[in-house]
C-alpha cells in the first residue's frame, strides 16, 4: 500500500512538472515563422528564405512552408491561429489573388499574430480603392473558400487594410544568397530595414572571373525563380565542392557586371 501510494504521488508531481514545463519553460510556439507566399511567384525564394532561416543560430523553432509541412490543408490557418510566432509575407504579384494566401493574411490579423512583409520589384501595394475591390471581384469559389473557415469578405478588406501598415522589406531586383541572408538576417533581429540593398557588399553581389572560381551557374537574372533556383544549388553542393578539398573547385552565379 506503501509503495502504491509512493507512486500516486510520484506520478501526480511528474504530471504538475510537465504542466510547469509546457506553459512556462517552453519558450514560443512551434513554428518561428511561417512562409505566406504564392508558389508559382515566389515557391524558390520561399523555399532559398528557409534554407537560410533554418540555419541562423537564433532560429531553434520550425519554418513552417506549406509543401513540406501542412498534411491538412483544413489545419492550415489553425497553424497560423494557435502555432506561429511570425507571419512572413512574400508579396509578390498575383499573392492577393490567392484566397489560401489571403486566409492567411486575414487568419494573422484577427489573431494578433506578429507579421512581416517582404516585398518584391513587381508588387504594388493596394490603396483603399485596390482593397474594397478584391472584396468585390472575388469569385464565389473563393468567397465560399474562405467562408467555410469563417473568414468574410470584410475580414479580408480589414487585414489587407492592416497588412500595409506592418514593417516592410524591399528586395532588391537581383536575388543572391547574399541578399536572402540579409533578409533572414534581419527578420530574425527584427531590425527591420526598409532596403536590404545596403546590407549587401559590392563584392558579393558581383563575381570576378579569377582562376579558383572554375565551375559557375548561369540562371536568368531576371527571373526571381530562376535566380533562387540557382541560389539553392549553389548552396547545396559548394560543401560537397569544399569537401573535395580539389583547389579551384568553388562554385558562383553568374552575375551582371557594370559593363
């Protein structure tokens, strides 16, 4: 009787220790950030942004990107809603023409998720008129979408309305390694710089065509996608290059010179 009541009581302060833990000492929410982006325009740098975010010494949660972690697409805006720190949003073009992006957005606003923007060359802010009409030209696939999460045409106008007010990134037109960096960079510290074209040096930004750089990769420069594309090769095969320890084996992209 002894030894049952020794482990009742075990067993109970075991069980208030792991309360303790999981509402004091656990530190954040599951997924540091999660990625918003419209992956036709912007899938690469999404996928180039969480490569670098994963591998900041600061970022000891999950990056959450749809294709590698929603199993659920009915669980997505519960991730943001009950599981995120920081909502990044990748504007690009078309992302406002996306209900599921659009739900994101809306779904961080009404919950008082912390969120970002990071803008690119081919996007254009709303103003209030460009607001009240993507309530207005919705179709009633997307109005329908939305609804059945409980999300409303005038929810969507608020958070829109919200987004632009949030701190804003501006990439610059030519995407390197170095640049998406930079920006995982700053997301982390929160600095929050509006032009990261500062951040990056010349010398990065800009390749020499000396003896050691002996293998390169040439991607569309003009092409965000085809520059991230680039981006993440460089990135995962110049360890395997380093570890052949073969002198002149460094990989670079391509880039335009002031000539």
């Amino acid at each position: 009787a002894v030894v049952i009541i020794v482990l009742g009581i075990v067993g109970i302060f075991s069980m208030v220790l792991l309360s303790v833990y999981l509402r004091f000492l656990r530190r954040g929410k599951p997924y540091q950030f999660f990625i918003c982006h419209h992956k036709v325009a912007a899938g690469n740098l999404a996928r180039l942004l969480k490569i670098h975010l994963l591998e900041h010494k600061k970022v000891h949660r999950h990056v959450f990107v749809d294709s590698d972690d929603l199993r659920d697409l009915n669980m997505l805006f519960t991730y943001i809603k009950d599981d995120l720190e920081t909502l990044i949003v990748l504007c690009t073009k078309d992302l406002l023409q996306r209900p599921w992006c659009l739900g994101e957005v809306t779904t961080a606003f009404l919950n008082k998720v912390k969120m970002v923007r990071v803008t690119v060359p081919d996007f254009t802010p709303l103003d209030d008129v460009a607001i009240i009409a993507v309530g207005q030209t919705r179709s009633t696939n997307d109005i329908r979408l939305l609804a059945e999460h409980g999300i409303s045409m005038a929810m969507v106008q608020d958070a829109l309305t919200w987004l632009f007010t949030v701190s804003n990134i501006a990439m610059p037109s030519l995407v390197s390694n170095e640049s998406v960096l930079a920006l995982a960079n700053e997301l982390v510290h929160q600095g929050l710089v509006q032009d990261l074209s500062a951040q990056i040096s010349k010398e990065s930004a800009v390749v020499s065509l000396v003896q050691t750089r002996t293998t390169f990769i040439l991607a569309d420069q003009t092409n965000m996608e085809a520059s991230c594309t680039a981006c993440i090769v460089q990135h995962l095969l110049t360890p395997l290059l380093f570890a052949d320890q073969r002198e002149g084996m460094v990989l670079e992209i391509l880039m335009p010179t002031s000539d």
